[in-house]
C-alpha cells in the first residue's frame, strides 16, 4: 500500500513492492494475479484504514457537521506522521487516464461523492439545507478541497495550515434555513 501510495501506479516496481512485502515475484503473482490487481487490494486496504473519517463525517446530525467533519478529517488523514503525506487515491493518479487503475481510483473518488450527495439531498428533505441547493455540486466541492488537501500535504503544506482552509472552506458552505426544524436535542439546549 504505502509503496504505490509514495510512488504512484507507475512508480511501483514489481521489484520495489516483492522487497516491500518480502515475497518474490512469482508470489505477488500467484496471491494477485498481477500489478494491477494488487494495486486493487492496496486501495481497498488503504480505504479501510485511513478513510474511516468519511463513514464519521456522514453519520454526523447536520449537512453542515457532515462537511466540517469531513474536511477536517481529510486534512488530519492527509498529515499523519509516520505515513506518506497526501492521499493514495490522489497520488497514484499517475496512472494513465485510460487505465484500469485510473479508472478504479476515479470510481473510488465518484462513489465517496455520492455518499456525500446523497447526505446533503437528505438535508435538503429534512430541512436542513436550503431547498435551492444542489447536493451533487456540494458533494463535488468537498470532493474537489480534499483532492487539493492532498496535493498540498504532498507538496509539504502542514497540517495547520490545511486546517484553517478548512476554515475558510466552512463559511462558503450553505448554511441551515431560517425555518429549519430543531430535533429534540437543540431545543433542549435553547
């Protein structure tokens, strides 16, 4: 994982990921078939252990916690130390555009959007978004600053700094109509 995560689809060597893992290549072979569906396996792996801030983000009670939460988790996921900087679904997008693993790294990519688009259609039914909204360009922007984040931690921007985009991002995001119903919670609070 952390191999194509550093070097990219392309940047992987065979050679690079046998010593990595410390099997030969005829190994890699015969658990994988070949480079591209290990690379498959390592995208699962990766979206299992590093995105679990998008399943937090969505179970969040507001459109608007969702984003923050979402975006804040990407910019802490994105600046771990210990771990390549930046995000491998991004990184490894030096696949071809033609590629089986473009083309894998895009559907990863569409379907974390459509989560959100579909989070944020909820909100508009539930009156926590303006119903002039558009849940799929929503989902696109906090698609498009994660993308960034990830670019921007590989080029070495720090944490901190990701963070108070975040910032600036949050006041760009719609916020809640005057008429929205309060849930029980925050009427308690009131």
């Amino acid at each position: 994982m952390e191999v194509f995560w550093r070097r990219g689809f392309e940047g992987a060597s065979l050679s690079e990921l046998s010593a990595t893992m410390g099997i030969n290549k005829p190994s890699i072979y015969a658990a994988f078939g070949d480079k591209a569906q290990l690379f498959q396996s390592a995208l699962r792996r990766y979206v299992e252990r590093n995105m679990e801030y998008v399943t937090e983000a969505l179970q969040q009670p507001t459109a608007r916690t969702c984003a923050e939460a979402f975006l804040t988790g990407n910019a802490r996921a994105v600046t771990v130390p210990g771990q390549p900087a930046g995000c491998l679904s991004v990184q490894a997008v030096s696949a071809p555009a033609e590629s089986g693993e473009y083309a894998v790294l895009a559907q990863n990519r569409a379907t974390v959007q459509q989560l959100f688009a579909d989070r944020f259609r909820r909100a508009i039914t539930d009156g926590d978004l303006p119903a002039d909204e558009d849940p799929d360009d929503l989902a696109a922007f906090l698609i498009t600053l994660s993308s960034g984040f990830a670019i921007r931690a590989a080029d070495g921007t720090p944490r901190r700094s990701l963070l108070a985009s975040v910032n600036r991002a949050m006041s760009a995001f719609p916020a809640p109509p005057d008429n929205r119903p309060t849930n029980s919670k925050e009427s308690t609070h009131a």
